[in-house]
C-alpha cells in the first residue's frame, strides 16, 4: 500500500474535521486490558481490624533500641544453610511477661536474657512459642516478669537457609565469564522480610540501631549499610560500623565475588557494585548518583545522613530495586549501561530509578512511616523525586514529559472504579501489605504531591519538605506531618492558602477516585463554570466524593502555560463560576501543563474551539496538554461522554505533531483502537486513517538514530515507527525488516535505540532464519536490559510454529533463561494478536502443570492464574473466546488457580465484547467516510480552505 501524499496532508486533515459527522457512543465501562491494576487490588477496608480477626501488630510492651546480628553462611559453595545471633536491646514500656518479635522460616532457637544496669545481673534461659499465622516468636520464663522501665539485652540463636525466591535473606547465581556458576547471598526485606534473616521488631516505626557481622569465606566479601570497621574485621569477618536509627526493612548485605567503582562528590563516598566483567557498565550509575543525590541534598536543604552510599545490581532481583539506606539494591538492568549497547530507555531507566532509591534515603528512611498503610508517603515522594531529581539533573531532557505519559496516566486508568482505594487504606497483614505496592501508592500519590507542588508554588512545597524531614528526621510519621510542615511553609513565606492544608491535601488522600471537572462556558459574557464530580468509566454513576481542587487556565488570546501556580479553587464545592470575559471565538484549556490530578470535559463549541487550535496552531498549546486532550478525549469517547468524531477529529492535527508526550497518548489510543478492530472486516480502512496520521511524521524522523539528538527525539521516533507499521506503511515494514535481514546476513548492527521496534516489527514478517537468530541471541546474552528487550520482540512474531518454539522455553530447564524471566514469555505473545493468543492457549492447555509449577518469586501470583486472566483481557471473538473456555475448564479445581477463575475470565471477556458493541460501529463509520472522503477533495476546496486558515492566522 503506497504512503499517503505529504503535500496538502494538514489543510486535507482540517477540512475533513469541518465536513465530518458526529456520532453518539453508548455507555460502557472500560476494557480490562486497558488497566494496569495488579490482578489482586485489595477492598476498601474499615479503618479498624475487623471484630473477629487477629491483631497482626506486635505488642508494644517492648521496644528495641539496638541489634547485634552476627550471620554465618557458606554461600560460596552454594549451601543455603546459614546461622545467626542476633542481641536485642530492649526497653520495657509496660511490665510483661512476654516478649515478642516476628521471626520466619527460622528454626532451632535458644534464648537467654539479661538485665541492664543491675549489679551482678545474671542471664537467664527462656521458653518460647511461635505462631505461624502471625509469624509471633514470643519468649517467657514462668515467674519472671519484665518490669517497666528495665532494659534488657535478648539474646537469639537460630539457624535459617537462604530462599530462592528472591526474598528475606536470599541465594543469587550467575554464570561469570568463564562459564562457571557463581553463588551470592543478598537481602530483600521490604516490607516483612527482614524477620527472615534475623528475629526482630519488623514493623516501619520500630526504628533502632543495627550492628552487623558477617562470617563467610575468605574469597568472598561483604557489604552492609554502614562502612566496614576495620578494627573488629578479620579474614572471613566483616564487621561493620553501627548504624544510625533505623527500621529492620532498610537493613541490608550481600556476600559475593562483586567488584566496584567509586567516586565522591559533596564529600559523600559512593560506590556501584556488580559482579566481574562488568566494571565497564557501572560509570553511568556511578555519575549519575553522585549528581542525583547532590541534587536532592540541595534541594532538601538537608543533608544525606550516612557516611556512604553505595548501589549494587543483583542478577536475581524480584523488586525492580530497593532503598537500603546507604545500600541501594538493583536489577542488573536498571544499574548496567553499556556506551555502545544499552538503549537511551536503559540510560533513563537507570537515572530514574536511581534517583527513585535515593529520594528513599530521606522518604522512608530518615523519614520513616508509621504503618505500611501509609505506604504513599514514601513511595509518592520517591515517584515524584525520580522526575524531580532527574530533571534538576539533566534539565535538558525534558523528563516530566515521560512522567505524564506513564505514571500520571497511569493513575488516571487505575483511578476510574467507583471502588477506588484511597492513598491512605488500611491494612494489617503481609499479603494485605503487599496488595499496597500499586498505581495508587506511587503513580497517584507522585502525580497529587506533584500537583500541589505546582498549585502552591514550588518555593512553598520545597520549604514544606525541608520542614518535615527535619522535623521528623529520625523519627516515623504520618500524612498529618506532612500536611503540618508545608501548613508552616506557608505561614513562613507568607504566601495565603485559601484552606487549612490538612483539609485541602487530606481531600486526596483520605478518599479514592479522580475528579471529573465539567466546564461549561457562557459564550455572551465570558465566564465560565466548572462543576466536579467524580469520574468513573461508567458516566452514569453518581456519588457525593468532593475534593478541594487547585485550577489555572489558558486561553487563545493568552496561551502561556508557563505559570502553573493555582488562580482558582473548588473548595469542597460542587461548582465554581469564574468572570472571565473570555472572547467567544477563543479556546479555552483548564490545567496548564496538565499539572493537576483530574480529568477536564468541555462543552461542545468549545471542543470545536479546540480541535480548531489544535490543527491549525498546536504549538500555542503546551505539548502536556496536547497529551492530555488526547487522553482524556479517548475516556470520554468510549464512556459514552463525548462524539467519537470528536476524538477522531482531533487527532487529525497529528500531522504536524512532533513532540513525544502527544505521541505517546495518540500510541495508546491507535494501539487500544487496533486491539480490537484488528480482525474486523473494514479493518484496512482504520489502518488508511492512521497512515494518513503519522506518515509525515515518520517521514521526517525516519529509522536511523542520529547522535547529537534531544533525548525525547529518540523515544517519539519508536513510537513513529511502532504506529507506522501497525497501520502497515509500506516503507516503514520495508524497511525494519532490511535492518534485521542486514543483521543476521551481514552482521550489520542496529543502533541500540531501534532494537525494539526493528525486532519486533521484522520479526512479524519473519521466516525462520531470522526468527531463531533472534531467539539464540536472548539466550546467549547477558545482558539483562538486552534480554528484556528481545523477550519482548519474540512474542511479536505472526508465525504459529515460531511462537510455540519461544512460549515453550518457559518450562526448558536446560535452557539459558533466569527465573523470573519464566513468567514473562506468555504476555508478550497473547498481547500482540489473535496468532500469539492462540499460540498461548494451546501451550498452556498441553502444559499447564508444568507452567502452574514456575518460580514466581516471593509474594507472586501464580502464572498460569495471572496469564489465564491475562489472556481473557484480550478475548475479543468467538474462536478465542471458545478456546479459551476449553482451557478454563481443563485447570479448573486445580491448585494452581483459585475458584475465582471463571468469573474473573467472564468479566473480561464481557467487558471487551460490550466495548465492542459500543465502539465499534461508530469508530468504523466514521473512519469510513474519512477514507472516501479525503479522494474526493479537490484542489478548489483546498485552495479555499488555505485562504480561510490564512485569513485566521493573520
């Protein structure tokens, strides 16, 4: 199919969105696959345990002020026996005659204590008891009762075996360069895992002082959170220094062959670990953290607390990475960048993540907080500062851009259930804790703290911060603190607030769900009001949720979107009219830069305003709230809300579109569009609608990754190249394919930046040849970035024989593929189409015990359930449908799924056919008429609608 003509393409486009018509959408709620929810979101719950469960929190009878941990372990044979001691002070708070602490998976206990600051004081033998369920290690002694105010030093042997599930006290492999297995020993405690490799008080805000010595063999070292101490360490013992105050979870060391690099800035030592041969990839990380964490220091305005800091990348690593204070830990292939390899994503996957971690070492780790169901105070700030930090750092990237587009949006997806969690929710067990680690503990809460930040102007948030952590430094808190310090930011810059900070702020914290704001103007005087409500995908649904809501605005005849600072709020109120004495030919856009946390609908002139900027003058709006127009328009449409024309129409704009956030909303909506019209009849007219949205763009990037580029250049030229060839341009298929075909022929390399979409795109139309130079290329390659990226490219091949081949080295043992790569291989394939769906179900009908068998590591769902639910998610025929089910039926009552199943399959499948019902005839309609209309045009209409654009512009 031959490329749409570029001459004319914008004043083409724009005409088409005058004589085009409008059409009415049908409710429905939104399909499952569009959500990035965990598979298990917990319920609201009531803020109290309920009458008839345990309390899962230790007494508070005793507090530890300071642990002695010695561990011994033979890790460098492979052994996973290990032994510990481990000496707790403690203070009596209240007179017992019981102590308690968490312990798991640890047997053989003895146990003495003694008395401090007693003359002659005598240590004692204890009995005690453990309760599974609760994980309560409790040690008594008849007649002996701990008086309050005493302290005490309990004293704990016992013996454990590292797990192999990447979580607790932990055993890693590696194959070094010599093809030779390598063995470590690692930690991974958050959030109640550190019970594993020691008995302790394993609760947030139970923060005491840690001495750790690790006894291991000579050829082998050791890190902790704290420097060595050189004076009590000795061949095979490292000792290190004590700790300052600290929670259990932030306790950390690894016990390996590792290597490092080091540097110091802001007089703080830092050094990157990782194991031999890959010193070269460690000084990315290593510059990158020394500019990061003097970047956070500043603006803190405190100082890093720790005499070092260092980072280290594990070759097994469930958690994407973890903010041991003062020791940091990573996937390989979040730490690793290789100059010549490694993908600009990996570049900025590293800078983010790294600065995420080390905004920890303040929120969570100076800071403490209380209890895990404020788990949103830290990994909010942790999500924001990953932005913040990197943008301070490297300005030029433009890196709040790649915020909107994925944890800002992501919020806004997994907000929209009229059964949304609040930020704050309570929870008490460990499988309840863990259902927290979701979109609304870091994509929302970064996206509100973010929003406030902007609304009260970053001088006061900045001062606010700067109060809380020192206010707070060494302590745990809770929302009510933070809310307290930015309160006296305020007072102190004198800057007006026009509600308490509690109120305002505890509106978003203490209640779930978005705001819906509806803008209705009054084209006669100029004002406008603005009505919230709370959005949800179904518009039908009402409830009585209101938020205290900052709102800014920009207009045609002022379209600055500089200035984000809040004009006018919503206080707990319905509606708010605001006297503009707006011009009625102008637009009107609500949410400059998109930095508020809520979605804007308008009416029906003012839309047409807009799609009438947008294709005529996109520059004069901010490329944030291009993005968002995209987004929100999308919701709305299929919700029912608003035309489908309307959305269609504006993305004909797209044309002279070359910024990356706009792209990567018009990416979503193209990609969630063709999931389901890929298989319809009229499917070739959709895909001339979308060539007729990007050739021109794809055009002028091109496939060749030029060196000196901005960095978003890079991301919006794959994502190009991604639409192009889904919309089945010609060039863009021709020419992702020769750059494979060059590749496995000529040994001809593919630029790093463009692996991904020339992979994945060539190995659609691939035959053998280059499909297995693909997939012995993932297992032969360690690098772990790289892996991923090939994981991800071989589920994109149509060739059924091809994809069994790559789904069924999920269960090949004798393969190279790490553990947790396992469990990935399905979702690349069902995701990509009807042919990888297929593939999947079959594989999983033959193979399903083996499958249900697969290592999902610690706190994980079980494949075969989690990909069964995966696959419903993307059910949108009959023969898929009817396959499916026979897969449903054969692992029903299994161990490996719950009795569940069923029921969450059907919902998907209904969901995606009702979005069908709704969506589909009106999308394809009008992408009919686009495709007929635009040959009929001639050049009189053109000419005449040039001199109309002229006559406006000017």
């Amino acid at each position: 199919m031959s490329r749409v003509p570029i001459g004319g393409m914008s004043l083409l486009l724009v005409l088409l969105v005058a004589i085009s018509a409008t059409q009415a959408a049908v409710v429905r709620t939104f399909p499952p696959f569009e959500q990035l929810q965990s598979l298990e979101n917990p319920n609201l719950r009531a803020v109290v345990p309920f009458a008839d469960e345990d309390n899962y929190r230790l007494p508070n009878d005793t507090i530890p002020s300071h642990y002695a941990v010695t561990l011994t372990t033979n890790v460098h044979t492979g052994e996973t026996a290990f032994s510990g001691t481990v000496a707790i002070t403690l203070d009596v708070v209240v007179a017992t005659t019981k102590i308690v602490v968490h312990a798991r998976q640890l047997e053989n206990y003895t146990a003495t204590i003694i008395q401090q600051g007693v003359a002659n004081a005598v240590a004692q033998e204890l009995e005690f008891e453990y309760e599974a369920a609760r994980e309560f290690l409790t040690f008594s002694k008849t007649g002996l009762t701990f008086a309050a105010n005493t302290k005490w030093i309990l004293t704990i042997n016992y013996q454990g075996h590292l797990r192999t599930d990447n979580g607790g006290f932990y055993l890693s492999t590696y194959t070094d360069e010599a093809g030779k297995t390598k063995y470590l020993a690692t930690t991974q405690f958050e959030s109640t895992d550190a019970r594993h490799a020691f008995p302790c008080y394993d609760e947030p805000s139970k923060r005491a002082e840690f001495t750790i010595t690790i006894k291991h063999d000579p050829s082998y070292n050791a890190i902790s959170n704290m420097p060595v101490d050189e004076a009590a360490s000795s061949s095979g013992v490292t000792a290190f220094k004590k700790t300052v105050n600290m929670p259990s979870y932030l306790v950390a060391f690894i016990v390996s062959e590792f290597v490092y690099s080091e540097g110091e800035l802001n007089g703080l030592p830092q050094r990157v670990f990782s194991r031999k041969g890959t010193e070269n990839e460690q000084e990315w990380a290593l510059t990158t953290g020394m500019l990061v964490e003097k970047r956070l220091s500043d603006y803190f305005g405190v100082p890093f607390a720790l005499p070092k800091l260092d980072q280290a990348g594990i070759p097994d690593f469930a958690a994407g990475a973890m903010e041991n204070w003062g020791l940091a830990t990573y996937r390989e292939e979040y730490l690793l960048y290789n100059p010549v390899n490694s993908t600009i994503s990996t570049q900025t996957n590293i800078a983010t993540i790294e600065a995420h971690e080390d905004a920890h070492m303040w929120f969570g780790d100076l800071v403490a907080i209380e209890w895990w169901s404020y788990l949103w105070l830290k990994e909010g700030f942790a999500t924001l500062f990953e932005n913040l930090a990197v943008d301070l750092a490297y300005p030029e990237w433009d890196i709040f851009q790649t915020f909107h587009a994925g944890s800002y949006q992501s919020a806004l997806v997994n907000d929209a259930s009229s059964n949304a969690r609040p930020m704050t929710h309570f929870v008490q067990k460990p499988s309840e804790i863990a259902l927290l680690y979701d979109s609304v503990s870091y994509a929302k809460a970064g996206s509100v703290l973010d929003m406030w930040r902007h609304a009260l102007t970053n001088t006061v948030f900045q001062r606010g911060l700067h109060n809380y952590l020192t206010d707070n430094q060494f302590t745990a808190a809770n929302p009510t603190k933070l809310f307290e310090a930015i309160a006296k930011a305020a007072m102190e810059e004198n800057y007006p607030v026009p509600a308490t900070v509690a109120n305002m702020m505890g509106s978003w914290s203490n209640q779930g769900g978005v705001p819906l704001l509806t803008v209705t103007r009054n084209y006669n005087d100029g004002s406008f009001t603005i009505k919230q409500s709370t959005y949800t995908n179904n518009k039908d649904y009402t409830d009585d949720k209101l938020w205290y809501v900052p709102v800014n605005y920009a207009d045609f005849s002022n379209p600055d979107f500089r200035n984000t600072e809040a004009t006018h709020y919503l206080l707990n109120q319905t509606e708010l009219t605001i006297e503009s004495q707006l011009d009625s030919s102008n637009w009107l856009i609500l949410n400059k830069k998109s930095t508020g946390y809520y979605r804007v609908n308008y009416d029906t002139e003012n839309w047409r305003l807009i799609i009438g900027g947008m294709t005529t003058r996109p520059h004069k709006i901010d490329p944030r709230n291009r993005a968002q127009l995209i987004n929100d328009l999308y919701r709305f449409t299929t919700s029912g809300r608003v035309p489908h024309a309307t959305l269609l129409e504006l993305l004909t704009y797209l044309p002279q579109e070359d910024q990356y956030s706009p792209w990567s909303a018009a990416n979503t909506v193209i990609t969630l569009f063709n999931r389901y019209l890929s298989g319809d009849a009229d499917y070739a007219n959709f895909q001339f609608y979308v060539r007729a949205l990007v050739s021109q763009q794809y055009d002028k990037f091109g496939v060749n990754d030029l060196s000196g580029e901005q960095h978003l250049v890079k991301y919006t030229r794959n994502l190009l190249i991604n639409i192009a060839c889904l919309a089945g341009l010609e060039s863009c298929l021709t020419e992702t394919k020769a750059k494979l075909t060059a590749l496995v022929e000529d040994g001809t390399v593919i630029e790093p930046n463009l692996q991904s979409q020339v992979y994945c795109n060539a190995l659609k139309q691939s035959d053998d040849k280059n499909f297995d130079f693909v997939y012995n290329k993932l297992m032969n390659s360690n690098d772990q970035a790289e892996r991923r990226l090939l994981i991800s490219a071989l589920g994109c091949s149509q060739n059924t024989a091809q994809l069994d081949k790559f789904v069924s080295s999920s269960i090949d043992e004798t393969n190279g593929l790490r553990v947790q790569e396992r469990i990935t291989l399905l979702s690349p394939a069902y995701s990509r189409g009807e042919v990888g769906l297929l593939a999947s179900v079959d594989f999983l009908q033959k193979n399903w015990e083996a499958y249900g068998k697969l290592n999902t590591g610690f706190g994980g769902v079980n494949p075969l359930y989690s990909d069964i639910v995966g696959i419903s998610a993307y059910v949108v025929n009959t023969k898929q449908k009817e396959e499916l089910q026979k897969l449903v039926d054969t692992v029903k009552g299994s161990e490996y799924v719950p009795t569940t199943l069923q029921a969450s399959v059907d919902a998907n499948v209904n969901a995606n056919n009702a979005w069908l019902e709704a969506n589909r005839d009106p999308l394809m309609s009008w992408v009919d008429s686009f495709r007929s209309g635009s040959s009929a045009l001639n050049a009189s209409l053109l000419a005449l609608l040039a001199c109309l654009l002229a006559a406006k512009l000017f």
